[in-house]
C-alpha cells in the first residue's frame, strides 16, 4: 500500500495544494510523498462527520464496535513490513522496536474487543423500585455508562504506532462508542497515512458509519487549537510536552462548554534504592538501570531520571557500575531534530549548573541527532534549594540524589511533582523503612512499583499509566490497559422508565451482564 499524502476525512481522501514532509531523523533526507496540511475547511468537515456519525455508533451493538476494533488489527498487520519500514524511517527507531510496538498495538485493539464483549464497562446498576418503603416508597433507578461523543486523539511522537493513530487513546475512545478525529504527529504522516488506510479499511469491512474515523495531518498549531476547540469534540487524548498539553488544557477549559484534555506530559519516575538492596547487588543494579535508561535512546515516559539512596560505599559501587555500563552504550538517533535539541540544551544546563556533578557520558557518536547519554549525581538538601534540576530532560539522562538520612530521603520525595510511576528496590531488611516511603509515593506516582524498572508498560486490565499533575491533566484514570475506557464514558440514570424505553441492557429481561443490584455485585 502506497503512502498516500492526503487528508482522511471519513471516506474521502482529500488532497491540498498546501504540504509538508517528513524527514530521516538519521540522514536528516525529506521523505517523499508531501503531505496535505488540514486547514478550518476540513476541520469542520471532519467533526461535523464525527457528530453525525456519533448518534449512529453510539448505540451499536457492542459486538460490532469489537468487530471493528479485531479488522482494524488485522488490516494493521495486512500492512506488512513497508508500515514498520516507513515507521523506521520517520522516527530513527529500529526494526525490531516497532515489530514489538506494533504486537502491542494490535494487541490493544484485541484487548479492547475482549473488553467490549464483558459488558463490564457499562458500569449497569439497578436499584428497584421499593413500593412499601416507608415513610415513602423508592423508585426504580437504573443507571448505565454512555460515550461522551467525539474525541481528539493527538498523536505522540515517540510511540508512532501504540500511541498514535490507532493507539491507546484512539482503541479506547473507538471501545467507548466515540467517534475519533487523529491530530497525526508531524513527524511520522507517512506512518499515520498507512495505519489511516488500514482503519477505513475496517470501517469498510464492518460498515461502521463515515465520520467515525478521520485523520488530519498538518504542522501548524491552528490545526490542533482548532480541533480542540470545536464545538462538537467532546474530549482529547494527548501525550507530548508539558506546554503542548497545558496549551490545550486552557483551549478545552476556556470553550464556552469545557471539555476534559487527558494529556500525558512530564514525568522523571524516581527510583528508590533502599540500604539493604543496595548492599547486597549494588553493581546488578547499576548495570540494569543503565539498561531501562538508554531503552530506547531514553525516549520512554517511564524514563528512570532520579535514582534515590542514602551516601555510602553501597551508592559508590552502584554509582561506578552504571557510570561503566553507560560509557559502553553506544548513541542512536533521536525521534526528531528538534526532540535531540532539546535533550541537548536540557543536558547542557544539568553540566553547567553549579550544584550538579557529571558522573559519566554514554560513547561519542557522529551519527545525526544522536542522544548520548548522560548521568549526574546531587546533594539531596540541593534538590530542595534548586528544584529546576528536576524538570524532565526526555532522553537517556539521569540524577543519582545522595541523601544523608532517612529523614532527607522522605523530605526530598515530598518535594517531587506528579509522576507516572516510582520505584522501590528493596530486600526483607528494607520492608520497615519502604513502609514509611510508600504512603509519598502512592500519593505522587500513578504506578508503584517494587524491584524492577518502570519501562515496558504492560496493557491489561490492573495496568495504571497515569498519575498527579504534571504527569497527567487528570490523574483519575489511566492511558494504557482497559480502565482507559472509562475516560470517555459518563454514567446516565434512567428513573422509573417502562422497559420499552429503557436501553435494551437495562431492560427488566436483558441477557445477564456484570451489574449491581441493589449495592451487590452480581456477575
Ligand atoms: P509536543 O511538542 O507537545 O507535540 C505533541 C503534539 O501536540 C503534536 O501533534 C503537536 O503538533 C501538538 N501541539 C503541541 N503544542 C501545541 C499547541 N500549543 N497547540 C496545538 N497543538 C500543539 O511534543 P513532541 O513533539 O512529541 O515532543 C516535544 C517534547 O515533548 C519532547 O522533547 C519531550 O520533552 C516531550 N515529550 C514527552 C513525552 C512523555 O511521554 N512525557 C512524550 C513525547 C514527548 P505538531 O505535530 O504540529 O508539532
């Protein structure tokens, strides 16, 4: 399947005299075709479909929305190795990179079908009627979950396929009965157009309404602002910087109806060493942490950029380990020029800074936008004093905080912002002490976890990929695992209504679906 450059609004390709181009992050080549830029015209276009559809797709039966979800994935893998070769070049990941992101793509949309088919998601609860209550009889109340409407799904430059046009956000919000309008990343069109493809083409296959898929590809901020703000939107999904997902925020928040932005934006995922793991496998420690650092040239947003311990030789082996293991990893290439721009200037601002000290480089490269890789060490008591040096460098650096007691440790946590996740390494001697941490981190952090690394996220159902501000906007749900369907559903009570009118799941003889009745959970 040929790149195609145009705009996909419903069922119609639209091509526009105004383009733009990709380009080889790696030889910094344009890349063929030009792509057609979005302007107001195919906004409205677009969510004037996406809301005419939304009355439609909203009431389908949830079988065929899974339906859809399974062909979507399906058509995905119809694309072969010229979507994971496009992907390679727009974004410098390698090959076998976005072999695994794209099984975890797929395998989102499949989850999301199996989800779908539970029926659990429709949040049913019935409280009946009670006629001889006194002194006044109840009614009967029954309340189901119902999709919110459009949503604006940006997509994310440093997860081309699981975070973008047929990502998380979208298989979540798809799930949910929302039609959905694909801001496309501006650098990775080619790679947006082909999932694009293989989606209507699934809307093809399962005669799903036009409007409930578009994408609109473009490079100016007017196309992002402008979905945002159009009326029929009914939500946004969002991963990117901390001020493109605030920008946002205040577009939705400032609308004559507000809507909810669940952006993804900044988290640097403190790790905890504690005394007792520190001293009994300092060196494993250091030579595993450098690996989850550099995963991905760093470009991960659970990214372990803080390493926490108390002074002592213990953090001195650790310290040496890693600063060995990072001098042997070899740069790559960045997602785009400007991304590498910015690691650069943030790592350039941790060297100069006066309290911070550089522990180790990763190897010199010439390659192109290559992120080499960069660990510091600080005093935690400066860590108070100078909180700049925790905003979020995105790329392979990290800060090991030395701190004198246990007391330091609490009182340096408590001054982090919100996080996607934070981690313990710990033995059993350490169990009195993570005690004391774990009430900071479970109110910090969105995923708690215990002697591992916060990269590789898993999509199930127990997943939270989320977290205090600023790590989300909102940091009551999640982005990955099946929760996420919950961000674009909103509960609806139906009082008294005879079954006739009442939505078939909640009829008096409906087929059995997970609910609760009268408070108890029934299967
Ligand atoms: P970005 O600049 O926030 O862009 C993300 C998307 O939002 C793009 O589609 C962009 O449009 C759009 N956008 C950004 N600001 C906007 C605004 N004011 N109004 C309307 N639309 C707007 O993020 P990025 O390009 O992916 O990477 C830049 C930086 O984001 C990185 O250096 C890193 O610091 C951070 N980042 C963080 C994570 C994370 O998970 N924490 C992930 C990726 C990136 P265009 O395509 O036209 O630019």
């Amino acid at each position: 399947m040929a790149v195609t450059g145009a705009l996909f609004i419903g069922s119609s390709r639209v091509k526009k005299s105004e383009t733009f181009f990709a380009s080889n992050p790696a030889t910094g080549e344009k890349l063929e075709p030009g792509f057609s830029a979005a302007g107001p015209e195919e906004i409205e276009r677009a969510c004037t479909l996406a809301w005419e559809a939304f009355h439609v797709y909203r009431e389908h039966d949830p079988e065929l929305r899974a339906r859809f979800l399974e062909t979507a994935a399906d058509q995905i893998m119809a694309l072969g190795d010229e979507l994971l070769e496009r992907a390679n070049a727009e974004t410098g990941l390698p090959i076998a990179r976005l072999t695994g992101e794209r099984a975890r793509t797929v395998g989102q949309l499949r989850l999301f079908a199996t989800e779908l088919r539970t029926g659990g998601w429709m949040g049913i609860r019935i409280d009946p009627a009670l006629p001889g209550r006194k002194p006044l009889p109840r009614v009967d109340l029954r309340l189901r979950k119902i999709p919110l409407g459009p949503v604006v799904v940006f997509g994310a430059s440093n997860f081309p396929l699981a975070f973008s046009v047929a990502g998380a956000d979208t298989a979540s919000a798809l799930a949910a009965g929302c039609p959905v309008i694909v801001k496309g990343h501006s650098a990775h069109p080619g790679t947006a157009d082909l999932v694009a493809q293989a989606l209507t083409e699934a809307e093809e296959i399962c005669k799903v309404p036009e409007g409930v898929f578009s994408l609109l590809n473009g490079n100016s901020r007017a196309l992002g602002s402008g979905l945002v703000a159009h009326p029929h939107v009914k939500a946004v999904g969002f991963t990117g910087s901390r001020t493109g997902g605030l920008a946002l925020v205040k577009i939705a928040s400032g609308r004559p109806e507000p809507i909810p932005v669940y952006a993804e934006m900044s988290s640097i995922n403190p790790v905890v060493l504690l005394p007792g793991a520190l001293s009994t496998r300092a060196e494993a420690l250091g030579k595993e942490f450098v690996a989850s650092l550099t995963m991905g040239v760093g470009q991960f947003c659970t990214n372990p950029g803080l390493i926490f311990a108390l002074e002592g030789p213990d953090l001195e082996k650790f310290t040496a380990s890693a600063a060995a293991a990072l001098g042997d990893v070899a740069p790559a290439t960045m997602l785009t020029a400007g991304i590498h721009a910015s690691y650069e200037k943030g790592v350039e601002k941790l060297l100069g800074h006066s309290r911070v000290k550089a522990i180790a480089r990763g190897a010199e490269s010439k390659g192109l936008h290559c992120g080499r890789g960069a660990l510091f060490s600080i005093a935690a008591e400066d860590v108070i004093k100078h909180p700049e040096v925790l905003e979020e460098v995105f790329g392979a650096s990290s800060l090991i905080v030395r701190c004198a007691s246990e007391k330091q440790l609490i009182d340096t946590l408590e001054h982090l912002e919100g996080q996607l996740t934070a981690t313990l390494h710990l033995t059993d001697d350490d169990l009195s002490i993570a005690s004391r941490l774990l009430p900071t981190l479970e109110r910090k952090a969105g995923r708690v976890l215990a002697n591992g690394w916060p990269t590789g996220v898993e999509v199930t159902h127990a997943m939270v990929h989320g977290g205090p501000f600023p790590a989300t906007s909102d940091s009551r749900s999640t982005s990955v695992g099946t929760l996420a369907i919950e961000r674009f559903l909103r509960p609806v009570c139906y009082q008294d209504f005879p079954d006739s009118l009442l939505p078939a799941p909640l009829r008096r003889e409906a087929p059995k679906r997970p609910h609760r009745y009268d408070g108890v959970y029934k299967a």
